[in-house]
C-alpha cells in the first residue's frame, strides 16, 4: 500500500515539475505585435489612415448592386444607392440625384448583350474619425455589346456606404493590352 501511494506521490510529482519547464519559444513578430516606431511620411494622405475592418454586411450590399446590374437590372442595382450620389469612373464624374444617374445608366447597360464580372477580391474598411465605411472591389469586368464587339477592364471600385445606402462610387480602370496578331 506505501508503495503504491510513494508511486502515485513520484508520478504526480513528475507531471506537476515538468509543467511549464520546456523551452520557451518566442512567438513569431506580425504587424501587429511588432514594435512601433514613429514613422514620417514623405507625403501627407489626403484621407485618414486611421481605419479598421468594416462590417462585412456592406460588402455584401455593394457586391449585391454590381450583380444586379451585371444580370441587367439597372433599376434594382440603385435600390442600393442613396437619394444624392457621386459617381466617378473614367471621363465621368457624376453628382446628383438618383434618377437621374439611373436615366442615364438605362440605356449605356441596354447597349451591351452580355455582361459578366469577376472579382479578385474586396475589403470593407471603417474610418472611425469619420464614421464611414468603404468598400474597395477588385474585380474583371467583360462584355459583349449588341454589335458582338467584346471587351474588358480590370475594374478598382471604391463605394461608401452609409446607413445601409451607397452614396458615392469612385471607379478606376485599367485596360487590359491589346492582343498580338499573330503573323501568318
């Protein structure tokens, strides 16, 4: 009977001195627990940096407006926006009411057969200096117009959202390098 209770005693003595005796391993630096210097900007931004995750539920809203638009419900894609919007995209820049981008809108998407679009990825971003929310989508847009000519564009859409309405988008493009001909 001692012998088993000094074994017992040995056996939970040995479990309880090796707890917390192994190496310690130093945990691998990220940004976020790296140090922080002081850093100065060779330039100032004109918007804050000051930012953090957003609310994924605006990106789903802004990516549900593009797919509306995208299948040809121009109408229902500005479900989404507010009453008075900005509208930026190359050789554009649009500020008025809803309607009226949407009058506009009608026609451009009426011209086009087919349309698809795919994205790379997004980012919902809050800036809490400001209490707005961005959406930024990286996407491929291509189309085909009634004519059958077939085009595309790599496609920066920043959209602010706020109170669950889009008030501005602000689109960059990159066109994509004609293909080479092909000698015969």
């Amino acid at each position: 009977m001692i012998m088993k209770k000094s074994l017992l005693f040995v056996l939970l003595s040995i479990v309880l001195l090796s707890c917390g005796t192994g190496p310690k391993q130093d945990e691998p630096k990220t940004d976020s627990t790296a140090k922080k210097e002081p850093l100065v900007y060779p330039f100032t931004a004109k918007y804050s940096l000051n930012w953090q995750p957003g609310d994924e539920r605006n990106a789903v809203l802004a990516l549900t407006s593009f797919k509306k638009y995208v299948d040809g419900d121009v109408k229902g894609a500005f479900d989404y926006f507010a009453d008075s919007i900005e509208f930026i995209m190359d050789k554009f820049h649009f500020v008025g009411k809803k309607d009226s981008l949407v009058a506009m809108m009608i026609p451009m998407r009426a011209g086009i057969a087919s349309m698809s679009v795919q994205p790379d990825t997004w980012i919902t971003t809050y800036y809490p200096d400001k209490k707005n929310t961005w959406v930024t989508v990286w996407s491929t847009q291509k189309w085909t117009d009634k004519k059958g000519k077939t085009d595309s564009v790599y496609l920066v859409d920043d959209i602010l959202i706020k109170d669950g309405k889009i008030l501005e988008v602000d689109e960059k493009q990159r066109e994509f390098p004609v293909p080479k001909m092909k000698k015969m």
